[in-house]
C-alpha cells in the first residue's frame, strides 16, 4: 500500500513527499536568508501560502457542485484535494513578485524551490508506486449471513474500505461513504471492520443509523495484513480484475472518491462502447 510507517506516524506517500519537499525548500531559503539576504525569508514564507491556497483552490474549483453540498469541507484539508497547476500557480505568482521587486534573489530563489522540487519528485518515484497486489481468495462472512471471496470479481470493479468503530475519521467519512456505496450500483463496496467482533460491529452501525449492504467483521484484521495497511482508515479501489489499482490511507473527501471510482469504472464504460 502507498503508505510510510515512522515510528508511531504513518503518512501516505504523497503526502510525506510534499512534506518532506516544503521542508527542503523552506530549510534552504532561511539559510540562504540568514547568510545572503534576509528578504528571502519572507519570500519563501508567502511562496509556501500562495503556493498551498493555489493548490486547495486548484482541488475546489472543478469540484464546486460537490463542496456547494457542504461548503466547510473546502477547509478539510487532512482529506487530501491538491491540485499540482494550482500549486504551480501560486509558485509562478510569488516569482512574478519577487521579480518586480528584487531580481537579483532569483538565482537563490530558483534554488531553493528546485531543492524542494527534486526532494518531492524523488520521493514519489521511489516510493509512490501502486504495487497491483492480487484480491485475496479467502472466504470472509458477511454480517448478514453471507460470504464472499474479493477475487471472484465477474468483471466488476470493487472498493474496499477499512474501518473500525474506535477510529475517529473512519466514523466521519462512513455516512458519506455508504452514501456513495448506494449511488453507484455499478461498483461494489465493502466495508471491513478491522479488529471487532461481529457483534459489535452491528450493534455501532445500528447506533449509528448507517445502512450497508455489505460489511465484514475482519475480526484478525486479514485484509488490512494482506494489503499492508498500517492505519485505519484505508480505502482500496480493485480493477475489474482483481487488482490493486490505488489506494488511500486516511480520511477520504467525496470528490477524491468519486475520482477514484470513476477510474476504476474506466474499464467497463470502454466495454461498453
């Protein structure tokens, strides 16, 4: 799975990558402002904001119909939602600035920024590859009665998503999650409670008033050794096929994940054509 344990922290790569980029460029550009030129530092501070509302912006914008439901999810940026043309844009912007007003800070400027710039990159080829891990062939029992087998797809796209009652943003995004479950007939979705007995799996989705057609009670936490999952919660998006095609560690926004379903769609809209 795209995810980075360190210690007790567990970021998904994408976002370790910018992490550890920002703090590349931002370390560089105070030093060269402490021994160069102490306007530097202010620079790089209103590059990192421009650049950061450029990129949420970038997320929002082709999205409007979905945050126009629920506005304040625009500041829920744990969720993900960034847009590397907005960033790109902010960036360009706090260049044009420093231009006006300082050029000869632009050789040091451009170092800094291409500094951040091969960390981010670097760390994502290195490490954001998907690996296409296979469905697993075990039988796993559904709270209604039923079981079912995650490779035994019959040419159906399938997103699994890895939850546990304790969990406090599993509980934030499974009201919007089964929402999604129930408006793509198209995908199947499964919700696997990770670590709890059956009981009490359906005595919280009661308490809750959340409606799932299919949950499991993973109660030794199968699927989520099986996909290397190292935190909850983790949505998996399966091809037709059975394999791994993306994964998400954390909170998921509904329009990363309608992004994802619809990729994963790709393959049967192309079929039908």
């Amino acid at each position: 799975m795209n995810a980075i344990s360190i210690g007790p922290l567990v970021f998904d790569v994408e976002r370790l990558a910018a992490i550890l980029g920002i703090g590349v460029f931002v370390t560089l550009a105070s030093l060269l402002s402490s021994r160069a030129d102490s306007r530097l530092g202010p620079w790089s501070t209103m590059t990192l904001v421009l650049g950061l509302i450029g990129a949420r912006a970038g997320h929002v914008l082709p999205h409007l119909e979905s945050f126009s439901v629920e506005p304040w999810h625009i500041l829920a940026f744990w969720q993900g939602g960034f847009s590397a043309v907005g960033a790109s844009a902010g960036v360009l912007l706090s260049g044009v600035l420093l231009l006006r007003r300082s050029p000869r800070l632009l050789p040091r400027a451009a170092a800094s920024l291409t500094a951040g710039a091969l960390v981010w990159f670097s760390t994502l080829a290195v490490l954001g590859a998907n690996t296409a891990i296979a469905a697993p062939h075990a039988r796993l029992a559904t709270l209604d009665g039923r079981s079912i087998v995650l490779s035994e797809r019959a040419g159906r796209p399938l997103v699994v998503n890895l939850w546990a009652s304790w969990c406090p943003p599993c509980r934030r995004e499974m009201p919007m999650m089964a929402d999604m479950a129930r408006s793509h007939p198209q995908i199947d979705f499964v919700f696997a409670n990770q670590g709890e007995a059956a009981d009490r799996v359906a005595v919280y989705l009661a308490k809750a008033g959340i409606t799932i057609e299919t949950v499991i009670a993973d109660q030794l936490s199968l699927l989520s050794r099986h996909y290397g999952a190292p935190g909850l919660p983790a949505t998996l998006f399966i091809l037709p096929d059975g394999a791994l095609y993306a994964s998400h560690l954390g909170e998921i926004s509904r329009e990363g994940l309608s992004e994802q379903i619809n990729k994963i769609a790709a393959p049967l809209a192309e079929k039908d054509m």
